[in-house]
C-alpha cells in the first residue's frame, strides 16, 4: 500500500507543476503579447492603420470612466475612446479624433 502511495506522489507534483505553468502562461502571454503590439502603436496613425496593427482582439466603444489609465481624460466634440482587448483580456484604450487619428493611448504598458 505505501509503495502504491509513494508512486503516486511524484504523478501529483507533476501534475501540479504542468498546471500551475499552465496558468502562468494563461495569464503572461496575452500580457507579453498587448505589450508588443502597444510598442508598435503611435498617435496620428489611423483607426484603419492601428487596427492593421493589433490581432487577436477584440474592440468596444468605452466612456473614459471605463479606461483604467484615461479615466481622467475629458472628450473633446467628435472625439470617440475605443477600447482592445488582447486576447479578449489585456486592455489598450485609444481616443480617436473627429478626422479618425489617434490622439492619445492609455495602456498599462508605458
């Protein structure tokens, strides 16, 4: 019976150890890749040229209330604030212009 135990043990950590990388890698890569894909973001670039610019994403129209970093920005007349979320889950939130140019780029990534 102790040798059947004893067996089993090593099987466990195992299993623990592939599960808990697992999560960790659940929850590190679509923080690595919004960071890569924020890298490559600027102002003055297009709705059009941003979104060719970010994959796996999905995006929403936000009120500045609901961005975590640009909270404190006051929308000028014309002005929208779209939020993607990479990988459904890591949030970069840009104000576009009435012209459609960014104008500015909240992210936990700066």
């Amino acid at each position: 019976m102790l040798n059947k135990i004893s067996l089993k043990i090593p099987y466990i950590i195992l299993l623990i150890i592939v599960l808990s990388i697992g999560y960790l890698s659940y929850m590190l890569v679509p923080y690595l890749l919004a960071d890569y894909q924020y890298e490559n973001l600027k102002v003055n670039l297009s709705r059009e040229e941003v979104e060719k610019k970010l994959f796996l994403y999905s995006s929403s129209k936000i009120l500045p209330k609901e961005s975590l970093w640009g909270s404190h920005r006051i929308l000028k007349e014309g002005e929208i604030f779209i939020q993607y979320k990479i990988l459904d889950k890591e949030p970069i939130d840009i104000v576009y212009n009435k012209e459609g140019k960014a104008v500015a780029i909240y992210s936990s990534y700066e």
